[in-house]
C-alpha cells in the first residue's frame, strides 16, 4: 500500500487521522468547562503545530539518520519565508509559486552552507552551522544585500511585507488581497453539511496539513531506502565507510539539502499564513527549537518530531497565555494564604515563565525517557502488551 509496509503504513493512517481530526481532538473540553481554556483546536495554533512538524521532520532526516546535529536550521526557515513574500510582492497573493520558490531558494543556499559545513563532523560542524545562520540573520536584520544593491531585499529589522505598490502582475482586479489558494482564501473556513451535522473546515490549517502528510510519507520513504541505509551507516560508523571505498559526503549533502528544503517549505508556510518575513526567524533560537522537538519527541524516529513540535508549540501558545488573574481563579477554593503561594509558585512556571516549563519537561524527558516520547509511548504499549500476553497464559489450563 503506497509502496509502504504495514506497521509504516498504519503509522502514517495515525497522522492522516491525527490531522483530519485535530479540531475535535484539540477541543475536547467543554466550552462551559474550567478545562476549556486548554483547548488548543483554533486554527492559528493548529497551522502552528503542522508547520512545525514539517520543520521537524525534515531536521530529523539530517540529525536522526546521520547524527550530523546542525545548530543552523533557522537559516532555511527564514529564507523560506522572505522568499515566499517576495513571490507574494512579485506575482501575488497565490500560495503556490511562493511555496515552490520558498522550496528552491532554501535548497540552494544548504547546497552552500552544506558544501562548507559538511567539511567538518561533530560538535565543529554544528558551530559552523550555528555561525552560517547567524550571519544570515544578521544579513537580513541589517540588509546588508540591498543596501549595496539599492534596493531593499529583506527590510532590515522591519521585516518584508508586502504593500499597495508592489507589481504583483497576476492580481487582477477582482484578485484576493489575502493570501489563497487560486481563490480559496487561507484565512477562510467551508462549512459543509452532512446530513443535520455541519462540518467547519480551517483552510489554512488543511492545507498545511496536507503538506504535513506528504512531507511524513516522504520520510518514511526515505528511512527505508537504500538512501536512508547508507545515512545510518554514516551516523553508525563513518570512519568504517571511508575505509570501505565509499565517500560519505555526498549522501551527507543530499541529507542537509533535502532537510533544507523541508526548512524552507516551513518557512514558506508561515508566510501564507502572515504574509511578513522578519529576521527574528533565522535567531538561533528558533535553530534550538526545531533540535529540542526532534529530541522531545524521539530521534530517529518517524512519528516523534510531529509528536515533539506538537507539544512545544502547545507549551508556547497555551502556558504562556496564564496570568496571574487566571491563577488565582483556579486556586481561589484554597485558603488566601495558600492561595497567594500557589499562584507565586506557578506564576515562575506559566505566562512568561513558560519556558521554566520546558525546560523541566525537557529535563525529565531526557532523564527518564532519552529516547523521548515515542520511547514512553512504546513502553507503556510494551507493558501492556506483555501484561496480557502473561495474564492469557496463566489462565490456560495446565497440560
């Protein structure tokens, strides 16, 4: 099926599910509930979580397969985003050339850093990384590029954004002035009635979501390829391959640039869905983020940096929105005294503390679960699976 195995194939029936029902699953509790504020089904947050999975998934291919650790992803990212504005100020608002470009011109700039970079393993290679988004980013806070050409490439700090006077020569006059799908705008939602049910469908969030599948499919078929096998034999013993007659570095840089373009792709899809490109997003933390999810989440496996963005951007948007004012509506049954220590305690772990969360989540992740996630999950699968295999043959009867 797909050219997949079974267990690979019912892996990726789990995210195709997981994506199609993300509204209702993100918006479990009750309006009316206390709980409702942690849902997390609106579609801002949800485009989030696919975008983010595909940047995850693409830095995996690169760190999960051949333990290169680059620590400058945001490179791509970035450029992928003021690519697509520039197709956005250049043609106009349709995704798709934005899209295309954002995948190209990412590709193109890790054949660069890839080429140079790969020169190096180890902990020198992923500070040379770290040193090429670096300049990048400083590249575009400063547009350093358009100011020699006269013209503005990246907007400085300001960012690039996209404004009445721009060409955009295949806007017509009837055209949308908002990011769309030939048309179909990403802000938009369908509703579609199903019998006396009435389904809401997030444009923006499916089609990213779309992209999120594909780019899933994609590495699976790249884990289990002869391709996939020679970057596991990179990462197992890179030493050993070179004494075997084969190069490594060519598979290494098909690994960095089609890792790259997933960047990119990402890149591009936060530029459909705000058409404005800042440098904030080449910053090394942005470069930090992508490795702490892939971690999070699992190395080297398939499901885990989808599992691993997820629950960071969960964190991000849904921790950092606590106040004290919503603390103390929680704790207002207690005692004052005991009231205002709970707030005090959690305020260090919500609102803009919210990274204090992280980092402890991170921590227990990497102590307790260092295969992350999917480690815990196939544990607990595991148990059970062992507990009913043992409680099925204590109650056969004796021969």
């Amino acid at each position: 099926m797909l050219g997949l195995e079974k267990k690979d194939f019912n892996l990726l029936m789990v995210v195709v599910a997981l994506s199609l029902f993300a509204p209702l699953i993100l918006n479990i509790f009750p309006k009316e509930s206390a709980f409702a504020f942690f849902n997390g089904g609106y579609p801002d947050l949800m485009q989030r979580f696919a975008i983010f999975g595909i940047f995850a998934i693409g830095f995996n291919i690169l760190f999960g397969l051949t333990g290169y650790l680059s620590f400058g992803h945001a490179a791509f990212l970035g450029v992928g985003s003021y690519a697509a504005v520039w197709m956005f100020k250049l043609l106009g608002y349709n995704v798709l050339p934005g899209l295309i470009l954002s995948v190209v011109v990412a590709g193109l700039l890790s054949v660069v850093i890839g080429f140079v970079s790969l020169r190096r393993s180890g902990i020198y290679f992923s500070i040379l990384t770290l040193a090429f988004a670096q300049m990048m980013y400083s590249i575009a806070y400063s547009d350093l590029f358009g100011r020699w050409l006269g013209i503005t490439l990246t907007n400085g700090e300001t960012g690039l954004q996209v404004y009445n006077n721009d060409p955009q020569i295949l806007m017509g006059p009837d055209s949308s002035t908002v990011p769309h799908i030939f048309g179909l705008e990403m802000s938009s939602r369908l509703t579609l009635p199903v019998g006396p049910w009435e389904f809401v469908f997030p444009v923006g969030y499916y089609f990213c979501a779309i992209f999120l599948v594909i780019s899933f499919y994609l590495s699976i078929r790249i884990f289990r390829s002869p391709f996939g096998l020679m970057l596991r034999a990179v990462k197992s013993n890179n030493q050993r391959m070179t004494y075997t007659g084969l190069n490594p570095r060519p598979y290494t840089l098909a690994a960095f640039i089609i890792s790259g373009m997933y960047a990119g792709l990402a890149g591009g899809l936060l530029a459909s869905m705000d058409p404005l490109a800042g440098a904030e997003r080449m910053y090394w933390t942005e470069s930090g983020a992508v490795v702490i999810m892939t971690v999070l989440g699992g190395v080297g496996t398939l499901i885990g940096p989808v599992l691993g963005a997820g629950t960071i951007k969960y964190m991000e948007n849904i921790i950092s929105k606590m106040n004290e004012k919503l603390l103390h509506e929680w704790f207002s049954f207690l005692p004052e005294s005991l009231e205002k220590a709970m707030v005090w305690s959690a305020s260090w772990f919500t609102g803009e503390g919210w990274h204090m969360t992280q980092g402890v989540v991170f921590m227990l992740v990497i102590i307790f679960l260092p295969g992350g996630l999917v480690q815990g999950s196939n544990k607990l699968f595991g148990r059970r699976k062992r507990k009913s295999t043992d409680d099925a043959a204590t109650k056969q009867p004796a021969e």
